[in-house]
RNA sequence: GGCGCUAUGGUGCAACGGUUAGCACGUAGCCCUUUCAAGGCUAAAAUGCGGGUUCGAUUCCCGCUAGCGCUACCA
C-alpha cells in the first residue's frame, strides 16, 4: 500500500503502468469523527460502495480527523460498526489523517518552494474581519466579490507572535473549470476563490499548528491514494474549484467528480438531530433491516431510470450508475423507508430472515438453542413465516409475537375486554378445550371443524370463539389465523393456554 | 451581502421536444376477512410564476420567486 509515498512522486506515475489497475476505478469514504454515521453519509457512502461494486473498483475508508478540537477518536468505532451494519464494505483503510501529517507538510512546503502558496502572518480574527496583515498599517484587499486578500501575499509579511498558516495562491486572473458528473461542466473566476488556507497557523503552544485544513488533507490523500472519482454530498461543490487549483499546482489531473444531492428533512432543512433519528445505528437499533434500509437509501437521489423501486442489493449493484444521480436534494421519507422494511420483511426468502430474527430473540432473552437443531429449525422458519407479515420491525418478534417463543406471556388488557364479554365463554372455551384434547391430529382443519361446530351448536358466531381463543393463547388481539397459530404452538400448550385463560376468565367475570 | 445549484402531486422518482404527464410511499374509499396486517381495486392530488425559441414545451433559453449550498486556520 502506497501509504506515506510522496504524493508529487505518484503523480507523476499516473496512470499507471500497470494495466490490471488501468480502469479499475478508485474511490472513498472520508467521514470525520465528530458524530455518528448519519444518513447523509451512508448514503455516501452506499454510493461509492454501488459504484465500486458495478466497476469493479476499490473502495478506500478514509478517517478525516484533523480537526483537533471537534475530533473524537472514540466515535470512530461506532462509524465502522455502522458501515459494517449497512453492509459497505470497504478494500482499503481505514486510514487516519492524524497519521499522515507529515505528507500534508512535505506538500504544503513543495506548494511554498514552487511560488504556489505563501506564509500568512494575519491572525485569523483579522483576516476575516477584513483588517488582513499586521497591525493596521497594511491596507487589506477587500475586493468587490468580497473575496479578501492581504499583504502577505505580496511578500510584505509582518511579524508577530504567530507562527504563519501557509494560504494557497490562487492564480489571478484566469478562472478554474471541473466536470461534474451529476452537476455538469463548471467554471468559476478564480478572482471568486480566496486564498484558502493550506496549513494552519498557531499561537506557539497551539495543539493545531501546522495541522493541514480540509482542503488539503483531502487533495494530497485523493492525489497519495489514486482517488479516481471523488463521490461526495453536493455541499463540496463550491469547494472543489479551489481543490482543482491544488491539484493542478501539485501538477496532477483532478479525479472525475460527483457531487450527490443532500438529504433534508421533512421541512426541507438539512437533515439534524432535532429531526429525530438522523444515526444509522439508532436504525438498525430499531430493528430495520439492512437490506430495506440500503434499498431505501439508493433511492434517495438516485434512480435505475424506471418505475423499478424493490431492488435487492445486487440489482442496486447492476444499475447503478452516476447518469442516475439527481440533482435536487431529497426529503427524507420515513414512512416510506418502513414500508421498505415490511416489503423485505414479507419477500426476503425464509433463511435470510431468520438470523436477523434469532439476535433479535437473543436480545430479548426469548431464544432457545433447540431452535438451531434441524427439527427446532423447522418450527422456528414455519412460526417466522407466519408472523413475518404482520411484522414492521424487527423487535416486533419478541414483543407482539412474544407468544410464539414462550409461555410467559400476558394478556393485553385491551384485547381482554374486547373480545372476552360474552358470559357463556367460560363454559364454550372449556367445552372447547376438552374436544380439542381428544384430537388424535392436530392441524388447521382438526382445529377448524370442532370450533365451528361448536359455535353453531351454541348459536354463536364463529369468530365471537375464534377472537376469544385467540386472546387466549397468545394474548393479543392481532395475531396470524387462529388456526394456524393453534398449529404452530401445538397440541399441549394450546390446551394448557385455554384452561389457564378459563381461569383468568372465571376470575375476571366474579370481580 | 457575494457566488452557485435546484425547481414534476404532501414525499421519493419516471417521462431526457409530441404520453389522457407514469410508478411507488402516504391519504381516502371499496373488496377480501376471524382480529390485525398483507393483498386486490378505485379516488383525490403535480409540471412554482412570467417571458421567449419551436408546428409543438415538463423537457431548450432568459428573468422572477422560493429552497438549499458555499462564502472557516469545520469537514
């Protein structure tokens, strides 16, 4: 791996020589510390990863950490676990910024020694209230585009007790132009770019000084890590003319770029905390799935082209491509996002769902090791296939279908006064019982036939003893078909259940 | 303030000069029914505004408006 070599040095070999990597794309995923992975950035970073899948490219994780106040190593972890979750994987990395400071430094002096960037002495408060260079006494540039340049620039450095930030000489005039793959050509006047900082300065006992600032760490790293295509949220694009004058000042062809539009909440505002869940850990902590998740995700200023929407993640990898990138940023949906969930919940094939379904169990203390056994494993497939359509979200197995995993469950007081009213259910569900007893077989129609039977020699509707039975053995309201529910939980809990619902029902009607 | 980007129903997308403007989520209703889902059917709902170009504009151009982004020694 290519990792500490001078950046000026692999430039200068692209393209490679080597014609296995000639069209084998490059790409990243640079989140910084300072938060959690939240949707904007999965999405992101789902991107890169489509994109590297489909052309068979790399993909790189990239730790951009060189923000020593808002940095927070800590976080780091839960970022990989995120990604891991959702499913990106990656080739290379990651790789942290912290560790390569020394890179940032050989390029920012090569910048100073060819004439492309010089020492700032103005303190940052200075700079930016316009009053750029010493004490005073240099008249600053405040040109009409509001794009401030000082004397330093010119060579009339003052001294003072700073150690100078290196800025970047943007070329003047001329104006710097990019090809956007989702955007389009663009060009801006480079009397537009301020002479952006390179390196940052530091009173002398400052932690930050000589870190590199983002737009240096991030061309010098794209340019080290043979970065083909720069795949990232839209919010860069105004900052990409002024990485295009880095590269062409390290004397390098920029990668090709693709700025993805942003996600914003439902009032149109970028996504944030105050919009609820915006971490894609507080997702999978809801008990989403990760493939609903990642195909919602996609869809998100993206699509194949068609009316197509239910793509599993190896149809994403087929069609995605960056013609299919939208320009206009995205709202997101939630309600959408878990009708994706039902939609994989409902279709995945058995055997996909099923783990997700046992952790879930296991979260909740609801699983049992004979499960795994290839008789348990039949009835445990069978149960989840019944429940999987009433199903939103994962931890909905251990709580709604509690019942189906285990006899200690309770009756849901709701579903208790709704359908246990009728004064002869004490006496029809222990008639009911002692018939279902004597079944020699037990399946739907065994259960079916003697329950009807009953409630017509009682003259009761059916379903006044199919709801009772229902709240019976699995104390809820909404369940799958009885019958099939009976089937699945078996003879001797079935009857178990019923008389100990009699007795709940003899007590409750004598209160 | 400056610079830029964007603009199709409430939401996500499709239609890339010619369609009764399509699909999906959501919403409402109906069907199915044993509760609740699922499923099926139906309905309401959109080309921001104003100018051009063209035989013809959702589509191309200009202006306006609105939203968003950038304008940091944050990324």
């Amino acid at each position: 791996m290519p990792l500490m070599s001078d950046p000026i040095m692999s430039a200068n070999n692209r393209p490679s020589p080597l014609s296995a990597s000639r069209n084998r794309p490059r790409v990243r995923f640079a989140p910084s510390p300072t938060g959690y992975l939240h949707v904007g950035g999965a999405r992101t970073a789902l991107f890169n990863w489509l994109f590297a899948r489909r052309e068979n490219g790399t993909l790189i994780l990239r730790i951009e950490d060189t923000d020593a106040d808002r940095n927070r190593p800590e976080l780091v972890d839960g970022i990989l676990e995120s990604m891991r979750w959702l499913g990106v994987n990656w080739d290379e990395g990651p790789y942290f910024q912290s560790q390569r400071i020394e890179l940032y430094r050989t390029a920012a002096q090569t910048l100073l020694s060819s004439g492309a960037a010089y020492l700032c002495y103005c303190s940052p408060e200075k700079y930016a209230g316009g009053d750029a260079a010493g004490e005073s006494d240099e008249p600053e540039e405040k040109s009409v585009r509001g794009v401030t340049r000082c004397g330093c620039r010119e060579g009339k450095p003052s001294s003072g007790d700073y150690k100078p930030a290196i800025r970047f000489r943007v070329p003047l005039p001329g104006t710097t132009q990019f090809e956007d793959a989702v955007f389009g050509p663009r060009e801006v006047s480079n009397d537009e770019i301020e002479d952006f900082v390179l390196l940052r300065s530091s009173k002398s006992d400052d932690e930050s000084s000589g870190l590199p600032t983002y737009q240096m760490s991030v061309v010098v790293d794209d340019i080290d890590m043979r970065i083909t295509h720069v795949i990232r949220g839209a919010d860069h694009i105004s900052n990409t003319p002024k990485q295009v004058l880095l590269y062409r000042a390290l004397g390098v062809t920029p990668p090709t770029f693709a700025h993805v539009p942003l996600i914003l909440g439902p009032d149109r505002t970028r996504l944030s905390k105050r919009h609820g869940a915006t971490s894609v850990g507080s997702y999978r902590d809801e008990g989403f799935l990760p493939e609903a998740f990642r195909n919602f995700l996609a869809l998100l200023g993206w699509s194949p082209g068609g009316d197509a929407q239910f793509l599993r993640t190896s149809e994403l990898v087929e069609r995605f491509s960056l013609e299919g990138v939208s320009r206009t940023n995205a709202v997101f949906d939630r309600a959408k996002l878990e009708w994706f969930n039902t939609q994989y919940l409902q279709k995945l094939p058995i055997e996909e769902l099923l783990p997700h379904v046992e952790e879930t169990l296991r979260r909740h203390e609801l699983w049992r090791g004979e499960w795994a056994s290839s008789t348990g494993h039949e009835w445990f497939a069978r149960t989840v296939d019944l429940l999987r359509s009433r199903v939103r979200l994962l931890p909905d197995f251990a709580t709604w279908g509690r019942a189906f995993f285990t006899d200690d469950f309770s009756y849901d007081p709701a579903a208790r006064d709704k359908f246990w009213k009728d004064e002869r259910l004490g006496e029809l569900l222990a008639k009911l019982t002692d018939q279902l007893e004597q079944l020699p077989d037990w399946n739907h129609d065994a259960c079916d036939h003697p329950l009807r039977a009953l409630a017509e020699s009682a003259g009761v509707k059916a379903g006044l003893l199919i709801n009772a039975t229902r709240v019976a053995i699995v104390g809820q309201a909404v369940a799958p078909p009885l019958f099939d529910t009976m089937v699945v939980i078996g003879k001797d809990r079935v009857v178990t259940r019923l008389r100990r619902a009699i007795a709940a029902l003899a007590a409750t009607t004598r209160t």
